[in-house]
C-alpha cells in the first residue's frame, strides 16, 4: 500500500492573471454522457455566485447554456472556447480515455492560453495526475479540494469576496450529487465493455509528439512556400482499386502471408496527408517486427484508435478532405487493421503438410 507521502497529490494553483473587466465564462468540458454531472457542475457555479458566473456545456438541451439547433457545432465550441476565461475539464470513468476533451483541453491551453483544470470525479487522482492531463492543473474530489476550485472560479468575479463556509455548503450538495450519478455508473456494464487504456505512458508520449507537431506548425508552412509566398504544391493523392487493400493484406513471402509488411505499405499511403497516421503505422510496423506479439496488438490499436477518431472528428473536415479515396481509406482503416491482428494471430502452417 502506497504511503500517504508517495501519493499525488491535488494541485490547484492559481491560474494565470486576466484582465477582471472582461466577463468570466467557464467552458465545461465532459463526455456527452456526463451531462448529469456537467448540469450539476453548472448549477453549484450558479449558486455560489447568484447567477453572475456563467458556464458553457454543449450537452444543455434544457437551458442557454448549449449549442442551438441549426448551429454548426464546431465553430460555435471554438466560439466558447475562446470567450472562456476558465476551462474545467470534468474527469470521469467515461471521459478521461475518450479524445474530444483532450482536443478541446489542448486547444484552450496550447492556442488560446486558456486556464486549464481537470477534476477527478469518480476516479483515483492518479489517472489524471499520470496520464495526458498531468500537465494540466487537477485537483481531486473531496470537498476541500473542489470548495478551493469552486472560490478560484467565483474570484473571475470583479470585487468577489467568496465565503468558505457557504461555498463548502453548496460542494457537498453537489458532491452529494456527483456521487449518486457515478454510483449509478459504477453499477452499470456500459463502461465495463469499453476498452481501458492500453498505456498512459504511450498515449502521454503520443500526446507530447502532437504537442512537437503544433509548435513547430509555423517553420513547416514558412518551408512550405515559393519564393513568391505561393504554396507549394503537393502531390495528389494517388487513385487505386479497393481489390488493392485486398491484395496487400495477403502480401509477403514465404507460406505465410506477412502482416507487418502490409501495414508498411498501407501506412505509406497516409505519409503526406496524415503524417501522424503514418508515423503511428511505422511504430506497428517495428512493433511487429520486434516479435512480440503484444507491443504488436498494442501499437496496432493505437493506429487503428486515432484512425478512427481522424476519420469522425473535425480535423480532416477543418482541413479539407483532399480526396474521396483518402476519406475510404480512413474510413476503412480500423477495419483493415482489425484484419491484420486477426492475420497476425494466424499459426505457422504445417510445412511439413504442405511438402507432401
């Protein structure tokens, strides 16, 4: 058992001074699942402050706080993200492996020079203070912790003097709150089923690597343009036949085909249009090599996840789609790579069988 000095422990420091003219809105980010806790979030930041805090959640049906309908979605997040004075970051079982909120996290702090705070609700503060988010300020959820949260939050509030006792009032409300919805998930098979992070410190180093990629974004463009500032031209995106992802799943040599050498040539496909998807096929491709057989699965996965959410998220369509077969590619990419663990599984054929 973990001595109580050896544990993290919550942090909350002050975020960084903002002009106090400018009106405070906290942007709460959360799974569309955690719209019970994003609600009761929004009502303790209420209370406290007599309605002059306001917050944004894009799960309000009931209220303004949500996105109207016939609004285009992600420009009206990138429209709250960047009024926010805060963004508090609500960690539960169901969000802390899920993409979105990493996104809208690293879009607030990295571009916009937001304040970031994550809250561990519903599980151990070590799963934020590890993972991708320990970079973030976290704090955990006991009633000390949230109430220092909470009186941070009300003192965006020009001449604010918060009172402890009435704010530590309103947190064990809505602790009160909080516990019985993630006691009803903790009793539910929904997140049971979902696939638990394969590695924190994989996706952290990943998540550091995006993080390279966005710094250096402005030398790449200058490299990208003529003398004349005219953007060089890349190539287009080479036009093939379906039957090909067919044929190179059954490429390599020998008896038995060579999934690894598969991926090499499909993740080449991605290398000026998604280069983050083939560095991630290149990692599977040597995990592959290497022999081990878990590191294989495990880095396939990766690629086959951030695929996925590439195809279904807002980057491509931010981007540009530069062609209809890129977009099949991307879309048939986790399919493509599930066959590829299932070939890789295969057992040795019988050479002795086939000899006779």
């Amino acid at each position: 058992m973990m001595a109580d000095d050896d544990k993290p422990k919550p942090t909350t420091p002050d975020a960084p001074k903002r002009d106090t003219t400018e009106k405070a809105l906290i942007f709460i980010s959360h799974d569309v699942r955690d719209g019970e806790l994003a609600e009761a979030f929004s009502k303790l930041l209420t209370s406290v402050s007599a309605g002059v805090l306001k917050s944004f959640r894009s799960s309000d049906r009931k209220g303004a706080q949500g996105i109207e309908y016939g609004v285009e979605w992600f420009p009206e997040l990138m429209k709250q993200l960047d009024k926010a004075s805060d963004v508090v970051c609500l960690l539960t079982p169901r969000s802390i492996d899920r993409p979105w909120i990493l996104y809208e996290a690293g879009v607030a702090k990295g571009k916009l020079q937001r304040s970031v705070l994550g809250v561990a609700l519903g599980i151990p503060f070590n799963m934020a203070s590890t993972g991708p988010f320990a970079q973030f300020q976290n704090c955990d959820d006991d009633e000390e912790s949230l109430t220092k949260l909470v009186m941070q939050l009300v003192q965006r509030i020009p001449d604010s003097e918060p009172d402890h006792d009435d704010i530590l009032l309103q947190v064990k409300t809505f602790k009160s709150k909080a516990d019985k919805v993630l006691a009803r998930l903790g009793g539910s098979d929904e997140t049971a089923d979902q696939d638990r992070p394969l590695d924190n410190s994989t996706v952290a180093k990943l998540f550091e690597e995006v993080k390279v990629m966005f710094r250096d974004l402005p030398s790449r463009l200058e490299s990208g343009l003529g003398d004349e500032g005219r953007i060089k031209r890349r190539p287009r995106f080479r036009r093939f036949h379906p039957m090909m992802i067919e044929d190179m799943i059954h490429m390599g040599g020998g008896k038995r085909p060579d999934p690894a050498l598969a991926i090499l040539m499909f993740a080449s496909f991605f290398r000026d249009d998604a280069p983050w998807l083939y560095e991630l096929g290149l990692e599977a491709y040597r995990a592959a090599r290497s022999g081990s057989s878990s590191k294989a699965r495990a880095a396939m996965r990766i690629f086959q996840r951030v695929a996925e959410f590439t195809a279904r998220g807002p980057f491509m369509e931010e981007m540009g789609m530069p062609s209809e077969e890129m977009h099949m590619m991307l879309m048939e990419t986790p399919r493509i790579i599930e066959h590829y663990m299932n070939r890789a599984g295969e057992p040795e054929p019988d050479v002795q069988r086939d000899n006779e």
